[in-house]
C-alpha cells in the first residue's frame, strides 16, 4: 500500500467518530482507555460525547448505590454468547454508528430506561420475550430476523447484539437470551451474535460513563 493510500484509509477511519486524547503537556484526565478521554458519537440519532466524569469526587448514581439486590449472573450465560467488557462495549457502539448489522441493545423494562441508560442504545424490553407474537415482532423490528409465510424464522440476516441490563446481579439480559419462555437462544438465535455486557448499568455507571435519563 503506497504511503497515500495509507493517509487516506487512516482519514476514512478517523471520520467515523472523533477521539479526543491526551497531547504532551495537557493536565492529567479520567481516560476511557490509555490516552482517550472522549468520544464524540452519533447512534441511533443521538448525538453525545462520550466520555468519564471528570469531576473529582464525583459519585455513583443513587440507582446503584445499594448491594441488596439481584442474584450474581454468569461469567458465560450460555455456549457461544461472549461476555464483554467496557471496552468492547464502545467498540461495538463505535461499530454501530455506521454497522447497520450491529444494535446496541438496553434490555430493560421501560421505567429503568427512562430513569439511566447507555446514550445511542435502543430499548427492547425483555418482557417481550414472554409471548411468541411479541418476541417475533421484536426480532423482526429490531434484530434483522425475518419470519417467513411458514411461521419459520430465518436468521441469515440477524444483527450482532451487544446487550445491557442493570449488572452483575440482573436477570433481564439473560431472561432475554435464555431464561424467557420465548428467549432468543430458545428461538434459534445464533449465540455467536449475541454479546452480554454483565456489568451493565451497574459497572458503567461506577466507572462515571456518560448517561442519558432523570437519574431518579
């Protein structure tokens, strides 16, 4: 590759989503990864900086402040389905900005939407996954899986989801994955395109990431 093709590849990458980092002699910052202390995105229509709280002495959201709650879930929640960290989390949201083959994926019930949530993640409620007319028409709308004129479902198209619930101790990404009586796993979904973020709101909200939502 000659050095002006290289210029161009890097530019190209460079447009789908702004990196703000750390130069020589800038005063130190909370990073996102080493040297990175913010990313502007565009997902799902919304426009934000995603980035750390750079307050000091800034603390955790009141919605996550407690430990009496939930049952600890599963590194691995089935064969297949990768567990993700943060990192990977912002990456897939990276990927999604212009990856219409990817979604970003809240699985809570609305009310937890409402109050704190990922910016640019799109809520499906794993409620839906208790009925088979309901999970079908989320697959269909969301998820890219098509129900054919048999009733049978073809999955040659279906999304990569990176998915969320409240953390560690929450059971609505894996009621959706697996537990639901009409859960994607148990209704064929590919188990290699579903990514579980465990630490969910729980972990991103301790690590100070960037939130949409009341807070109450």
């Amino acid at each position: 590759m000659t050095i002006l093709k290289k210029l161009l590849v890097a530019s190209a990458i460079a447009g789908i989503c702004s990196v703000s980092a750390m130069a020589e002699g800038d005063e130190k910052f909370v990073p996102i990864s080493k040297g990175v202390k913010s990313i502007e995105m565009n997902l799902n229509g919304e426009k934000f900086t995603l980035m750390r709280n750079q307050t000091a002495g800034n603390k955790i959201s009141p919605l996550y402040d407690t430990t009496n709650r939930g049952t600890p879930q599963p590194i691995t929640l089935a064969q297949g389905v990768e567990t993700v960290g943060e990192i990977e989390f912002i990456e897939y949201m990276k990927k999604a900005q212009t990856d219409n083959t990817i979604a970003i994926i809240d699985s809570r019930k609305p009310g937890w939407y409402a109050k704190l949530r990922i910016p640019g993640a799109v809520n499906v409620p794993y409620t839906n996954f208790d009925e088979r007319d309901t999970a079908i028409e989320m697959m269909e709308d969301e998820m890219g899986v098509v129900e054919k004129d048999d009733g049978t479902l073809d999955f040659s198209k279906a999304k990569t989801l990176a998915l969320y619930c409240n953390g560690y101790w929450c059971g609505q990404t894996p009621g959706m994955v697996k537990n639901a009586k009409f859960a994607l796993l148990k209704m064929g979904y590919p188990a290699e395109k579903i990514k579980y973020y465990r630490g969910g709101m729980q972990a991103w909200a301790s690590l100070g990431f960037t939130v949409v939502g009341s807070g109450k």
